[in-house]
C-alpha cells in the first residue's frame, strides 16, 4: 500500500491527523483548516515535521463548511494513492468530507485508535492496515503547541531510586512516621549557606518516631545517598551526596510520584511515560505548569496528579482538568492519586465524578493500588 498523499481536516484536537501521517508516510499531507483553526495547524505540522522532516505539507483555508469547499480541494489530489482521513475536524466535517469522497478514486480513511487499526471506507468498512507506530507524551503535548521544559523521569529509572522506593513500601508504617517528620520545619533544619547539611532536632520525638528516622537514615547511608551522619542525644545531623537526592529525600509525595509512574510504566497497554514533566504553553512562557506523571495509551493521554496528604480539593481537581484539557485532546483520562481520602470527603469525590476525575488511594498494598490504576487508564 503506497500512501502519495494524506489529507487531514484540522479541528482543535488532531493527534489523530498526525497518527495517520506517522503510520501512512506519504510524500505529501495536505490540510484541510478553517481560519480560526491557524495555530491548532501549525502545532500539527511543528509536531510531524519533527519526526518526518522530508514530507511536503500545504494548507487549504476554507470559509465555509460545506461540500463544495472540500470538493474544491479534493478535486487537486483525487488519486488511487490518496488518503483522506476522515478522524479529525468537527463531526459536520468528517460528514462534508465523506459525502466529496463517494464516486472519487480516492479512499476515504477512519483511525480506528480503540482497535488499533486504520479503516478504510471505500467499498465498505475493511481494515486498511493495524496501527503500528503510536503517539509518545512528547507527540501528544507537542501537537497542542505545549513544551515539555524537564521532567524527573530519569532521576526515577534509577535503581538506587526505585529501590529506595520499594524499601519505603516494604516498611510502609515506619515510612508514614518518617515522612510526616521530614516535612516538620519546627524539626528539621536546613541551612542556605550549606544547602546539603541537614538537622533533625529530636527532643521532642518519641522513642517509635526516633527509631523510624534511624531505620530509613540506615537505608540511605547503605544507599550512599548521605554522609556523615550522627545520631546525638537531642539531634540527628547528616550531609546528603547532591541536589538530586535532597529532592527526592526531602521533597513531600517524591515518593508517591515515583511509585505511581512505576506502577503506570509496568503496564503492557501503556506506550509512554513520563514523571515529573514541567511544560509551559505558547500563550504563557513564564509560567510553568507541572504534571505529576503523564503517559500515553493507544496515542491518548493520561493525566495524574500526585498528593501525600488529605488536603486536596476542588481547586487542585480543577488545575487537573485545565491541564488536561488544554493536553489530552477529545480522549484523555484524568487520575488524582492520593495517601488519604480528601479533607472535605464527599463534597470532593462528588465533584471528581462530575468531573471524570478518578481517585486512586495508596494504603501501603502495591498490588491493590496497581489494579485500581489499571482498572481507571482501560
């Protein structure tokens, strides 16, 4: 099957034109747009010029959606080898695009993306090919004129990382004591002068509390992750190895974060992910907007956010759906991955079904929180 020239209609959301352009690899993709669709365009093309920097691209402006204005264009391509895809654009303009496709030697195309498959609708409904190549977090974002600024997802492929991970869950109860002392500024001393050093005072703790923080400190130092540490009468002071493992040691729900974007990577339907990505979008360079993990299921997206306490509410829900919204296109799942239910109970899980937002807690069971994720992302 050669595909000569592809043609996309543009609409807001057009992962499915560039899964069409990365499995088909024609010569030439054509665009169908409507003004008002110039950037949604150019992000389009930004993101399949990135991988086939070779192919031809041109635009077609229409005023109007009607039969006649896509005939217009179809009338310049309309050969056996010419793909029209009918999967992106509005509902009308898949209907406009198919009426101008019937009696013409051209195959009308469908992304078939829930089977895996690209259809062709020529004759009747028949597979044209199985989807071979899907979209990456990077294609997804970057086709909606987002960029991803960094991310944290090497930081947490490292062994001695996710093996610090799986000592934290392993000793889950001795963890939840550590982790609430960690974030304690009454307790914990950190200096600018030596941002590395760090000083737990201990007065006040109880013998459990003590013998928790000597347990995970015994971890780390076997980890190499700190250094010259000493256990006094009334403090703890230790040196940690950089800036990397200070992050992930001592910045609230690290943990959480790296478990859950572990738990996401294992799972066989999952073609990407990616932790900690910061991203800015075109409209806001100066703002930094952040994803706890982010992957990518036959080519949609899935959106997590990661909270280690009980006070989360409808304002985190609602940066979770703009962010998700703005990234995911048509087809995106929302997740809001917690230690504890909400604060205010009801009134936030409520508003979470409302807004097909999922609300996944860990208690300290791997396979339980996997299963509850894997049952949400299929």
């Amino acid at each position: 099957m050669r595909c000569k020239t592809l043609i996309n209609i543009i609409g807001k959301y057009n992962h499915y034109s560039i899964l069409a352009a990365f499995n088909l690899k024609p010569e030439k993709i054509v665009f169908i747009r409507l003004e008002k669709d110039k950037e949604s365009c150019e992000n389009a093309i930004a993101c399949i010029a990135n991988k086939m920097p070779m192919v031809i691209m041109v635009e077609h402006v229409i005023k109007e959606q009607n039969t006649a204005a896509v005939s217009k264009i179809l009338n310049m391509y309309d050969e056996k080898d010419t793909f029209f895809n009918l999967s992106g654009g509005s509902k009308l303009m898949g209907l406009l695009a198919f009426k101008a496709t019937l009696g013409r030697m051209c195959n009308a195309i469908y992304i078939d993306n829930d089977n895996g498959k690209i259809l062709s609708l020529k004759n009747d409904v028949e597979e044209l090919c199985p989807i071979h190549v899907e979209l990456t977090v990077e294609d997804i974002v970057y086709s909606t004129g987002a960029e991803i600024m960094k991310h944290s997802t090497e930081l947490y492929d490292k062994k001695v990382y996710r093996e610090l991970v799986e000592f934290m869950i392993k000793n889950y109860d001795m963890w939840k004591y550590t982790k609430r002392i960690l974030r304690d500024t009454h307790i914990v001393k950190q200096s600018v002068m030596q941002p590395l050093f760090i000083e737990i005072i201990t007065a006040r703790l109880s013998y459990i509390q003590i013998k928790a923080l000597e347990r995970f400190f015994k971890e780390l130092s076997e980890k190499q992750l700190i250094t010259d540490y000493e256990l006094y009468y009334d403090h703890i002071e230790f040196n940690i190895i950089n800036k990397e493992a200070k992050a992930f040691i001592m910045c609230a729900g690290s943990w959480l974060e790296a478990l859950t974007y572990r738990c996401i990577k294992e799972m066989k339907e999952v073609n990407d992910a990616v932790s900690g990505m910061f991203f800015v979008w075109d409209e806001e360079v100066d703002v930094h907007n952040e994803l706890d993990v982010v992957a990518a299921i036959d080519s949609h997206l899935v959106c997590i956010s990661c909270k280690d306490t009980e006070k989360y509410d409808v304002e985190d829900l609602n940066e979770l759906e703009v962010y998700a919204d703005h990234l995911g296109g048509r087809k995106v799942t929302k997740i809001l991955v917690s230690t504890q239910s909400p604060e205010r109970g009801e009134m936030t899980l409520q508003r979470a079904d409302e807004m097909g937002i999922g609300i996944v807690v860990f208690d300290g069971d791997v396979a339980s929180f996997k299963a509850k994720l894997h049952k949400l992302l299929i």
